[in-house]
C-alpha cells in the first residue's frame, strides 16, 4: 500500500497583535473600563489561564469580547498575578502545617513589566490598531499602552486561550 506525504505544507499560525497596558487596576476593573471607553463588552471566561508550575499553579482570568462584524476576537489577561505558594512545615510532631505563601508571577517574562495583555486574534494591518491604543490611553488610570512584539515570546502557548 502506498505512503502519501503532504509536500510543502506548513502549518500557519493564526495571526494575532498583542497590546501591553500599564495599570495598576485590578483584572475585572480593567475590564469593565475597557467596556465603558471603548464600547467592547469583554466578559470572564468559564476557564482561566493556568500556568503550571513546580510549586504552584497561577490562574490567570481571561476576559473574551468577540466581534462577528469584522470577525475578530478580543482577549484581556492581567500579565502579572498572584498566586498561592503551598509549602508543608513539619512541627515535629503528628500533624505537618500547610503554609499559604502569596507569589507574585509573571504570565509573559519578556514583557514583565506589562500589566495587562490584549490579544487580537487579527493582524495589525486589518484593523485600526492605534485607534485602539489611543482609546486605551484615555480610560483613567491606564498610564500607558503600546503594541508588543510577539516575535521575542518564548512561550507561546501561553497565549493560547481555548
């Protein structure tokens, strides 16, 4: 029996932007501004972003807005995010402790002083990304935001939200 093989076909990645937001809000704060200055209606995921890791697992909250006019999806995440660092303390006697320690994570490392992501799941020249970037800079609160190079991200599938 014969062996077909495709030749030449490369899988393509879906094109995306990212947009790095600097703020000191909390995730569903950013969220609900994003909403209100830009008319979006971001709303929570059922799933979280988890990032496993040797001591812990982060959960990042992911907020969706998807736009069936112009076939693009919206994801915001909070770069940084605590997390619950879960360590047993013997006492020495019958019974160990569990001690709660609150870690501060990361989600991207490249871009660690980023607070908060937006994914468009879209390529920069089909939509008017600075027209977006202007609006974000004009919520309250937001110091700054600006595109991010998705080239220099190592870990890629951090930004894979379903």
């Amino acid at each position: 029996m014969a062996t077909y093989k495709l030749d030449g076909w490369d899988y393509e990645e879906e094109p995306y932007t990212l947009v790095g937001i600097h703020s000191t809000m909390e995730p569903y704060r950013m969220a609900y501004m994003v909403n209100k200055y830009l008319g979006l209606k971001f709303h929570r995921t059922d799933e979280d972003q988890d990032v496993i890791m040797p001591n812990f697992t982060v959960r990042y909250p992911v907020y969706k807005y998807e736009d069936v006019i112009n076939y693009t999806t919206f994801y915001l995440t909070p770069n940084k995010y605590w997390a619950s660092l879960n360590t047993v303390v013997s006492s020495g006697g019958l019974f160990d402790n569990q001690e709660e320690t609150e870690v501060k994570t990361v989600l991207l490392k490249e871009f660690a002083k980023v607070d908060f992501i937006i994914k468009v799941e879209k390529e920069a020249s089909f939509f008017p990304l600075k027209k977006l970037i202007n609006d974000l800079t004009k919520i309250p609160h937001v110091i700054t935001a600006y595109q991010l190079d998705e080239h220099v991200i190592k870990q890629q599938d951090y930004l894979i939200f379903e």
